[in-house]
C-alpha cells in the first residue's frame, strides 16, 4: 500500500508558500500554495499520484503535529472497526 505526505512549507525571499507531497523511494512533488483551493493538501497529493502514474482511491487524516496530511489508497484490505 502506497501511502503519500504533504507538508506546508511558508513562503520565503525568493519563494511564495507551497506544499510538498512526498512518498517512499523519493518521490516528491511541490506546487505552489492554491489559494482558491480548500483542499491544498490533497491537491498537492494528486499531484504527486499522477506524475507517479498511481492510481486508486484516496482517503485522507491529519497528522499528529498537525503539519500536513497522509494519504492512503484504498484497496482490497479493508478493516472495518
């Protein structure tokens, strides 16, 4: 099971604010921070599934720092609670 990060990164002199998503083996996407978007994690996250070819259903939780989001596909392991 693939799982995908993102993380706020705050604007700096030279650059505006942005999220990174990033997964295992290095893969990593950065766009800019959509601000017309309500969902700029997960579009940061789609980003990354795309240029990576994944695909699937996505389900999302925040993180534990409350930095950024997880992403995980949905497959045919599913655990029900």
């Amino acid at each position: 099971m693939k799982a995908i990060e993102t993380k706020y990164l705050p604007c700096t002199n030279t650059k505006g604010s942005r999220i990174k998503a990033y997964a295992e083996g290095g893969n990593s996407i950065t766009i800019g921070y959509p601000h017309e978007s309500s969902h700029a994690h997960a579009d940061a996250a789609l980003a990354l599934a795309r240029k990576m070819g994944w695909k699937g259903t996505l389900v999302s939780g925040g993180k534990a720092d409350g930095r950024g989001e997880v992403f995980c596909f949905l497959d045919s392991d599913k655990f029900v609670i």
